[in-house]
C-alpha cells in the first residue's frame, strides 16, 4: 500500500513538475494579452504581407558656407562674416532588402472574412509591423523592437477597441519590446512582451492558425499637384498709406525667407512646407526650391544647402543632401506613366537644374532626383505661377498698409518607388 501511495505521488510529482517547466504556460492565458490589468481574449489572425523594404545605406555628407552674422541693434555689434557647417548625410552604395509583413491578432467581437479578406466587427486587437530576413514569409524565431526596418525587428499598435474603417479608434502606440515567434505546421505560437510610451506593459500571447493575405499596396507613389515655392534671396515688405489715402510709401522691412513660400518638400510626409519648421520635419526634408531674382528662374537645390539662403538663421538646418540631372528630351509623358512597369533607375548625378519662370522662359520638363536616402524619382514639372505680391491693412484702422511678395511656384507632379505605408492598425 505505502509504495502504491508513493509510486502515486512520484507520478503528480512528475507531472507538476513538466507543467511547470513548459515555457508555453509561464505568460498569461494562451490566446490572450494582458493591459492595465485586464485581459482581453484573441481568438484569430491574419498575416498581412505587404511590398517588401528595401534599405539603402547612408553615408556622412559635410556643407560648408559663409554667411553674415546679424547686427545687433543697440551694440551695432555684427555683420561680421562667419561660417557654418552642417553635417548630413547622402546616400551610399549598399542595398538590404528585408520582408515586410503586419502580423494582426484580433480578439473577441472581429471576424476576418477570407473570402473578402476583410476584417468586420468590433474588439481587441494588436498588429505588429514584422520585419524579416526573407520576403516572402516570417521567419520564427525573437523580433525585437526598431524602427529601422532591418531583419528581425517590429513596430507595433494596439486598439482596445478597434473598428475597421472608423475614424475615431485610439490608437496604442509600442515603444520598446521583444515578439517571440514559433511555428509548427499550420500552428502558430506568438509571445510578446511589450512597453507604451507611457510605461504600460502589454503582455500576452496567441496559439492557433494564421489566415494569409496580400495587402495590395502600388511599387510606386505618385503625388500629382504638388505645388513648391522658389525660396527667396530676401523678403521686402513694404508700409504704405492705404489707397484710398495715396498711397505713399513710409518704408521697407527686408528679412530672410524663413516664413513666407513654402520651399521645402518631404517625401515622407508628402507635404511642403516653409523654412521655419521643427527640426524632426527639418530631417525629412530632401527636396528643395530657390528662385533666381537676377534671371528670373527657379532652381532645383539640395536641401543641406539651402541654409545657406536663410541669412543668419543657422540653426534652420535640413541635413539631407539629394541631388538633381535634367531628364533626356527623350523622356516622354508614356515612360513616366509606366514606370510602374518598366522601374526607374540612374546613375545619379549632381546638376544644376533651372527652369525659366517667365512665360517667355518656362517649358515643362522632367527631372531625375535621388534623396539622401537613396530614393530615386521623377519629377514633372507641369506650369508655374509668376511672382505676385498681396496688401492688406497693417493694423485696424486700416491707414496703413503692408505689401507682402508671394513667391512663384512650380506645379509638379513626382512619382518614386515607395515602401509599403501600412496603416497602424488592419
């Protein structure tokens, strides 16, 4: 009897003991994740593969010019010669191409529908941004937080309440965390252990099948319209009576061109935007515009370059050095619609490019460019619109007024390879 109870016992021992030791069982619930103490079930997901990234390498690029510092008005102290240096950066000669899949797992209340490969309801859900050593499927094994894109890393949004296509979800975004991710034929096992931007855990894991589905998403972005400004030498406002007063002119006030055309250009954000910005969109900035006064023509400029325009105003830096080579005449409307087909690349170059802004002097035209992060495009340029000048009264009594200038614009449409955008959340 004593061994039955103690052969028994050995057995429960045992038992414990494989439970206790299976790493599977050491996290919360299987096909749950945890936030703010509450959890929260997951019950499917979807691997969404998307256009793969491609990484070019980049390497340190040095600008150097002289500039005039700004006078004092009470010590008259200034106007002194100086130079500046701004360090950036131009694109080197390595490529990485890594995979790039959005993992999602989606909780109690959201269905997928693989037939419409669509995803319907309301609920729990959590997408991580994967990306991988192979582009055309996950690789198992531990992903680790980064924003980089380079094999083996991931970014990540979480929704207590997600609804696709509703414009209202708050969002969660991850700042910091480690995925584990396991497969073993058609089952998946994912952990993650991951941190907000507030300090919140959200922890959990998922142990089931993962539906498949290919996120259509274009090789190639095409931004039609884009309007950039001709950065100006100076801007020269000017106080006058109002008109109806005579008009007489009581003066001038010249200062940079920090504020007034938008000159700048991001292919990021796909915006233009003036000098005087914060320096995380200064960085983003890799296409750049002046305005030629003295022949009345616009200039195709590398972004790092431009402070050079701004005056004294040396903190305005935009580190990226993109360079510019006018298209062959033979370059026609058809190759820049096909270039979805056909790809686009050249040996880049680093030209002066200048187009008339007189309607005497303008022609439309095409322009290769390739920014400092290895992005090569085509710009069309389309129409202009001349310098102009707008008055407005200067205070509200409306005696005097003020003339400001309104730079020339360049009306473009720009078309690059694009890596995929994916959405937070799908």
């Amino acid at each position: 009897m004593k061994k039955s109870i103690f052969l028994m016992a050995a057995v429960i021992g045992v038992c414990l003991c494989f439970n206790a030791c299976s790493d599977k069982e050491n996290g919360p619930d299987p096909s749950r994740f945890q936030f703010l103490g509450q959890n929260y079930d997951l019950t499917s997901g979807v691997i969404w593969k998307s256009n793969r990234n491609v990484l070019i390498s980049t390497v340190p690029y040095r600008y150097e010019y002289n500039y005039i510092t700004e006078v004092d008005e009470e010590t008259g102290q200034g106007g002194e010669e100086a130079t500046n240096t701004v360090e950036g950066f131009k694109a080197g000669s390595d490529m990485t191409v890594t995979g790039n899949f959005m993992l999602s797992l989606y909780g109690t209340g959201l269905t997928f529908d693989n037939n419409t490969k669509t995803v319907s309801g309301q609920g729990a859900c959590i997408s991580f941004h994967l990306s991988t050593s192979d582009i055309d499927k996950i690789v198992p094994g531990k992903y680790v937080f980064g924003k980089a894109k380079s094999a083996n890393t991931f970014m990540a949004w979480s929704c207590i309440s997600y609804k696709p296509g509703a414009g209202n979800n708050i969002l969660l975004e991850i700042t910091s965390g480690e995925v584990l991710i396991e497969q073993n034929t058609d089952s998946w096992y994912i952990k993650f252990d991951c941190t907000l931007a507030n300090g919140s855990k959200l922890t959990g894991q998922y142990e089931s099948t993962l539906y498949t589905s290919k996120a259509e998403q274009p090789a190639y972005a095409t931004y039609e319209d884009v309007t950039i400004a001709g950065l100006l030498d100076s801007v020269t406002m000017t106080l006058s009576h109002a008109p109806e007063l005579g008009g007489m002119i009581l003066g001038n006030i010249e200062i940079a061109d920090t504020e007034n055309g938008k000159a700048f250009y991001s292919t990021t954000t796909n915006e233009s935007y003036i000098a005087n910005i914060a320096e995380e969109l200064r960085n983003k900035i890799d296409i750049g515009l002046i305005w030629n006064k003295n022949d009345e023509s616009f200039v195709f400029e590398s972004p790092i370059k431009m402070s050079s325009y701004l005056w004294y105003n040396i903190t305005l830096t935009y580190p990226c050095h993109t360079t510019y080579a006018k298209a062959p005449a033979t370059f026609t409307d058809e190759d820049f619609a096909k270039l979805e087909d056909t790809g686009f690349s050249y040996e880049s170059k680093d030209e002066k490019v200048v187009f008339g802004g007189t309607e005497a002097t303008f022609s439309p035209g095409y322009v290769f460019f390739e920014t400092g992060n290895g992005i090569q495009g085509v710009i069309r340029i389309k129409r202009f619109t001349p310098m102009d000048k707008i008055s407005m009264p200067f205070e509200e009594t409306g005696v005097v007024y003020i003339t400001t200038p309104v730079n020339p614009t360049l009306v473009m449409d720009i078309k690059y390879p694009t890596n995929a955008v994916n959405p937070p959340i799908r």
